[in-house]
C-alpha cells in the first residue's frame, strides 16, 4: 500500500474549525403573516457592548475567539491561520474555545454587534474570556507563536487541565486516526470488491471483516482517549474569576 | 397528526465583491429604497429592462418578497453589500451570489455547458456561446434561473401536471375543507407551484458563513451545511447552499449543478400536493439520484449516508455495482425499506438500489403510472389538512403502486431483480 501522508478524513474533521455564525434579529420572531408587500422591517441598531456579547455567547461558558471577516481574506480563516505555517496546532486549541466569526459589514455604525469593535482601530480578530473581559487583540498580522500564546494563557485561566499537553496527545490521535482510515479504506474498497465479485460467502470477505473489526475497535480506543484530552474541565465561573485575580495579582 | 420534520443538510467557496452604493436614508413614511450591490446586468445593459425580462421569461430583478417575515431588501440589509442578484422565474427567486468562473477546459463538461448557452442565446442575443471564455455572475445567475425552470418542467411533466393542474394564486383557502369543489374533491394543494402558493427560493452564495447568517437569521435549520427549509406562512420551499461546503465540493459548474438538481427533487416531491407529511423516501431519494444522474455519474448527493460511507463520494458506476449486488443476493429487500422516512442508515447499495428501482419503473413502464403513483401517495388530507394515521398512510403508498403499477412491493422486487439480471446478460 502507497504511503499517503496527507490528513486523512478523520483527523481532516478533528480539525475543521467549528464557526459560529450568531446574528441579532429579534423582530423576525413577531413579523407578521406575509401580506405579499415587501417589508424591510427594522431599523437596525448597534447593541451596548455587554448585550452584543450576551447575544454571541448565549449559554456557551467557553472562551470567545471572535473574528471579523474583511475584503482582503475573502471567505478564507487567514487572519486566524498561517498560509506557510502547519495550523494544526491552532485548529485544536480552537476547540476549547467558542469561534464567532462576523461579516465584513459588522464595522458599520448600524450593525448590532459594532460595538464589539469599537476601538478607533478596530482588531481583525480577539480573545477574551466569557463574559467578555481581559480581551486579546489582534491584528490578523499576528505570529504563530503570538497567537498561541494568547490562546494558551485564555485557556490557562478558563480550563483546569493544560491545554498544550492535550494538543500534543490529540495530534499523536490524528496520526493514528490516519493509519487507521488508511487501513479501513483499503480493507473497504477490498471488502466491496469481493463482494461485487463472489458474494458473501467468499472466505476472503471473513478475513477482510475480521481486520475491518480490528481496526474498529482500535479506533474506539483512540477516540476514548481522544475524549479524554479534549475534556479540560472549563473552570466553575467563580473560580475562573478567583484565578483570573490571582493571575493578576489582585 | 404526525409532526412535520423539516429536513436540513449540508454542503461550500467565497469572494465579495464590495461596491460602494450609499446605503439611502430610511423614512418610515415611504417603502425603503432596495439597496443594490451587485453590478447592472451587462447582457441586457442600453436595452430596454421590461421588454428585456420579459424575453428571459423573468418577472422581475431586485426587489422581491421573500420567505417568512423578509423581502430581498432585508436579506440585503443583513447580509451587508454583498453582490446578491435576485431575479424571479415562472416558479422560482433565485439569489445567486456566485463568482466568476471560468468555462471547463475539459472536453465533455465544456460541450455540455455550451448546449446550455446556446440555449439561453435566445434569451440574450448578446451571448456567444463558442468563444465565450467566462461566466460572470450575471450569466452564471442566468444559466441557474434556465436550469430551475428546466428542471421543474421536466419534473411537472413526469408528474404529469401542469401549472393549470393547481390552484391559482387567486385562491385563498387554506384547508381542504374550505376550498371550492373544484379543488377539494381532488387535493392539489393550495397554490399554483406544485401546489404551494409560494415559489421554491433558491440561495446560491459562495461562502458558507454567508449562507450560515442566512439560515441562521432567517430560518430554524442547522447553518453548517446546505439547507432546505419549509416556510408556513408563505407556503414555499427554500434550498440554501455555498461554493464552500464540503471542502469547496461545489465549486465547479457541475457539482453545484448537480447538488441543486438533487436538492430540488426533493423539494419538489415534498411540496407535491401540498407539504402536509412525511412520505417514505426510498423512491424521493430514487428520484433525486435519476435526476442528477442525467446530468452526471460523478458528483454524488445523497439525503444522508451512513458514516462510514466515504467511499460513496467516489463511485460511480452504479449500474454495474447494483447488478454485481443484486446477483449476490446483497441488495436490503424493498419490503425493508418500503416504509421508511429517513435514510441515514442507508448505505451506498441501498442508494443504489433506490435509484435503480426508480430507474426500472421508468424505463419499463410508461411514464405517465410515476405520476399516478407520485399523486395518490402524495395529498392524502382530510378537510382540515391533516393527514391520516401513519399507519394508512403507509397502506396508501403500497395501494398507489397497485394502482399505478399492478404491483405490490414483493413482485415489484422480483420484477426489479430480473430487470437487473437481464440487463447485465446483454452486456
């Protein structure tokens, strides 16, 4: 079998950064029945600070990671992730956090969620714990290492167990996951072809199940291990406020 | 009555281009002015705009209602100065926001796009089908509103309706019991789009977070992959999809081409009569997999799959592989599958097998018994719109297929298999 060290689909949907797309349209909940005259509805308005954070962090305890999307990344997570750099890392420290992105248009001065923004030079992109204070701006220029280490130090003060030891036992699971999809693919694509060939009584396909079941099984374990190390046990939020003014010295 | 389970998945790719209109001032004494940022329409550019929506069989561009509770002015609004085109057809609004994209290079997609254009020629005598190098967003919405109208003919007349077969849009009952003699006495729905009174919405965006605060903002259904929703109050359906789903799945021509055809089988079926139940899938799913195999083998879609199948993306001689399965005795029994509503335990051979059943009725019998079996599945309420108990509602199906076909499931199987059998000894 070739060797094929590209991310397999497991570790490929392990990475896949997981956006929150939160947008404030209360008056849709009481329009009325459509009378079929057009209807523009509402005047829309930025929301005070505290309430725009309310709306994008709903029951979410997690850390925020909020971006803004501009003209220049065109749809793409640049301002977040490296073009020349492996993002891996970034994508699993991503996990721990709740991942907002918001239109190009949030900088106008009617959009619900300006005031997220609204510093004369407004960041591409922050960090900031759940409720919204000690955030972390940044321009979207940023480096790898910088960003990092802003995302641990959130983690840090939000999570009780050590967000950089998990992200090196998760990426030792995404390269087993690899083997693994590896193995299943081409005892699948076997399996498939013997059964389009001789059926199922084909001893071949006894033998090519088993290593299908084997490969299962290893498979669960990895991903209970897996489960394991994603669980960093996000801080009760009055201890997270207690270690944050210990942190500060406060 | 059974609740309706409204169903949404997914599929992605983004520019925006940002133009500069100055959003106008709002008065509440008068209608707010539609902001527009997409460019003029270069192919009907210094002629005259009615006389020239009228030769595209459009009824009009910009300014439109919409779905629930919003026109296209709101979507505008909130999904800021993106180019959004709006145009609506006989039986469509369609709002692309599709970018440029250049003609395939590859021989056969390339002939068949061309087929296309000159075709749409006659719509805009401007086009140059065989030296043209790239579809703007202007032509690429053009080609999707030729393509919807297409498809919704070829559909209709399988179905064997017409636009005079349903309700007007004068109409204004809701329920079968308050609808003229006329149109309760046979149940065709409310409206004059297969029976809905809205037309189907079409969304086509390039990037999925645009497509995510639209589904979000808009309707209740999931805002990480292409969705469908069912709007009550306009009685229309919506399909929302992005260049970007799937890891940019959609991005050339004919896989967004094909994910649309399979999506609007559905919703068609669905709306059929009117939306008022769930209806078994194995032959909706069949219908979208013919549908979409017509234009291509490649780029399969599928209503849902069981996990492990992704493998399925990449076969595609399914003919061949059903005959192989069914000789083996390895395809789950119609009887199996003949009641259920969802598909997400279905495997490859399954989806196949739903296909090449559909396949076989359409090959071997005359057209026209689809219709009569889609019609009596389809609109079986009482007064009130409420459908009958589960239970005779799955008598119905198989009572239809009688009717339509003089079969039940189990002959309708054999049928099928020896179908399949004799096929593959003439190859």
């Amino acid at each position: 079998m070739p060797m094929d060290f590209r991310r397999q689909q497991t570790a490929k949907d392990r990475l896949a950064l997981d956006w929150h797309f939160p947008v404030y349209a209360p008056d849709l909940a009481e329009q009325p029945a459509d009378d079929g005259k057009t209807n523009s509805g509402r005047a829309a308005v930025a929301l005070p600070r505290e309430k725009a954070l309310l709306e994008i962090k709903g029951e979410d305890h997690r850390p925020l990671l909020v971006v803004r999307e501009c003209g220049f990344c065109k749809g793409t997570d640049d301002a977040l992730l490296s073009r020349r750099l492996n993002n891996e890392k970034t994508l699993l420290l991503t996990k721990w956090f709740h991942c907002v992105k918001l239109p190009n248009h949030v900088l106008t001065a009617e959009h619900p969620f300006r005031n997220l923004f609204a510093a004369e030079h407004p960041p591409h992109l922050f960090l900031c714990r759940h409720y919204g204070s000690e955030v972390m701006n940044l321009d979207g220029q940023q480096t790898q290492a910088q960003l990092w280490a802003a995302m641990e130090e959130l983690l840090a003060r939000e999570y009780e167990g050590d967000a950089r030891q998990a992200v090196r036992g998760i990426l030792r699971c995404l390269n087993e996951y690899d083997t693994l999809d590896s193995l299943e693919a081409e005892f699948r694509v076997r399996l498939e072809e013997t059964l389009d060939k001789d059926g199922a009584k084909s001893p071949k396909v006894r033998a090519l199940q088993r290593k299908i079941d084997a490969i299962q099984k290893d498979r669960a374990d990895v991903e209970a291990r897996e489960r394991e190390l994603l669980d960093l046990r996000l801080r009760p939020l009055k201890a997270a406020e207690d270690q944050a003014a210990g942190v500060r010295g406060g | 009555m059974r609740t309706l389970r409204l169903v949404a998945f997914a599929l992605t790719i983004a520019s925006a281009l940002v133009a500069q209109d100055p959003r106008p001032e709002e008065d509440e004494t008068k209608e707010k002015e539609a902001p527009r940022f997409a460019p003029p329409d270069p192919w009907i550019k210094d002629e005259d705009e009615a006389k020239a929506l009228e030769r595209l069989g459009y009824l009009r561009v910009g300014r439109m209602t919409w779905g629930d509770g919003h026109d296209t002015p709101r979507i505008q609004e909130d999904l800021g100065k993106l180019p959004l085109i709006f145009i609506e057809t006989a039986h469509f609004k369609l709002c692309s926001n599709l970018p440029l994209l250049e003609i395939p290079k590859e021989k056969d997609a390339r002939k068949r796009l061309v087929e296309e254009l000159e075709r749409l020629r006659a719509k805009l005598p401007r086009l140059r089908p065989k030296s043209i190098r790239e579809l703007d967003p202007w032509l690429r919405a053009h080609l999707f509103a030729q393509r919807l109208e297409e498809l919704y003919a070829e559909v209709a007349g399988l179905f064997g309706v017409t636009d005079a077969s349903f309700p007007p849009e004068s109409e204004t009952f809701y329920f079968r019991g308050d609808a003229p003699a006329r149109w309760s006495a046979e149940w065709m729905g409310r409206g004059p789009y297969l029976g809905n009174k809205g037309k189907f919405l079409v969304l086509l965006f390039t990037k999925q977070s645009t497509c995510g605060r639209y589904v979000t903002t808009f309707t209740k259904a999931k805002s990480d992959a292409s969705a469908r929703w069912y709007f009550e109050q306009t009685d229309s359906f919506l399909f929302a999809t992005a260049l970007d789903f799937g890891e940019g799945a959609f991005r050339t021509d004919v896989a967004l081409h094909a994910h649309v055809i399979h999506n609007l089988v559905h919703c068609f079926v669905d709306s059929f009569k009117g939306y008022s139940y769930v209806i078994p899938v194995w032959w909706k799913e069949g219908l979208a997999h013919r549908f979409r195999r017509q234009l291509t083998d490649e780029h399969n879609n599928f209503e849902a799959i069981k996990d492990q199948e992704k493998r399925a993306f990449t076969v595609y001689d399914w003919d061949e592989r059903i005959r192989m399965r069914a000789e083996h005795g390895l395809v789950r029994p119609l009887a199996a599958i003949f009641d259920v509503e969802q598909c997400t335990d279905f495997d490859l051979v399954d989806h196949m097998a739903c296909w090449s059943r559909v396949d076989f009725l359409l090959k071997e019998f005359p057209r026209e018994k689809f219709g009569i079996f889609a019609g009596q599945v389809k609109g079986f309420v009482d007064g009130r719109g409420n459908p009958p108990e589960h239970a005779r509602l799955l008598e119905r199906q198989r009572e239809a297929l009688s009717a339509a076909y003089g079969l039940d499931p189990d002959t309708f199987e054999a049928q099928w298999l020896a179908w399949l059998k004799k096929h593959r000894r003439k190859q």
